[in-house]
C-alpha cells in the first residue's frame, strides 16, 4: 500500500509543472484538506482550488523536485524544491516538507512546511 500511495504523491507532485489545474485537482479528495503551514486551511476541492488557481496565476513556470521519499501505511512524507517563474520573469525556489495522507488511491490531506521569510513571503 505504501508504494502505491508514494506513486500517487509522486505524480501528483510531477503534475504541477504541466499547470494543468483540472490534473492537479484530479488527485484530491472531494473533502481534502491542504494546510499550507502556516497559513489558514484549505478544505474541500472548492478551497483547495482558489488556492491553486492564485499559485497557477503568479506563474509561468512551477516545479516540485522531490528529494526524499518516505511513507508508513497511507503516510507519505517528501523533501522537495518548490521552483517557480514568476510572471515577469522572477524565479525563486523554496525547500519543503510535504506531509500527504493517501486514502483510496486520492490525496486527503496535504500538508506543506516551510520558511515563509525563504519563500518570500514573510
């Protein structure tokens, strides 16, 4: 179940550098929380997706680099480098740990942390 559940994060993570919401969305949970720590949560599709939607805006380019995988049951944790052209040309990058809770094959709970002031936005 593991593995199975460490495919879903791994693709869902690869799916953010098409841009494609609708793909993204498609590995959430209708009822699925993203809690992008430390900021309020998402819950449910219709919130997750006004909160993809502003990072698809901001972007002309997004890609999660994972650098680590590890999972127990329907846990998957990464180290990734969220990397992201901004519109004008800007890039920045950003290190963090997703924690995923994987339950029937979709994403139930995302949870992101990270420095806010590297980020740039603290």
């Amino acid at each position: 179940m593991s593995a199975e559940n460490e495919k879903v994060v791994a693709d869902f993570c690869r799916a953010w550098s098409r841009m494609n919401l609708e793909e993204i969305l498609g590995f959430m949970a209708e009822d699925a929380v993203y809690h992008n720590i430390p900021m309020a949560p998402a819950r449910g599709r219709a919130a997750i997706r006004a909160v993809c939607e502003g990072f698809l805006k901001m972007a002309d380019a997004i890609d999660f680099r994972v650098l680590n995988t590890a999972s127990a049951g329907n846990v998957v944790m990464n180290e990734r480098v969220d990397s992201f052209v901004y519109k004008g040309g800007k890039k920045g990058s950003v290190p963090v740990v997703g924690v995923f809770e994987v339950n029937g094959g979709k994403i139930t709970a995302w949870r992101d942390y990270f420095d806010m002031k590297m980020a740039g936005v603290g």
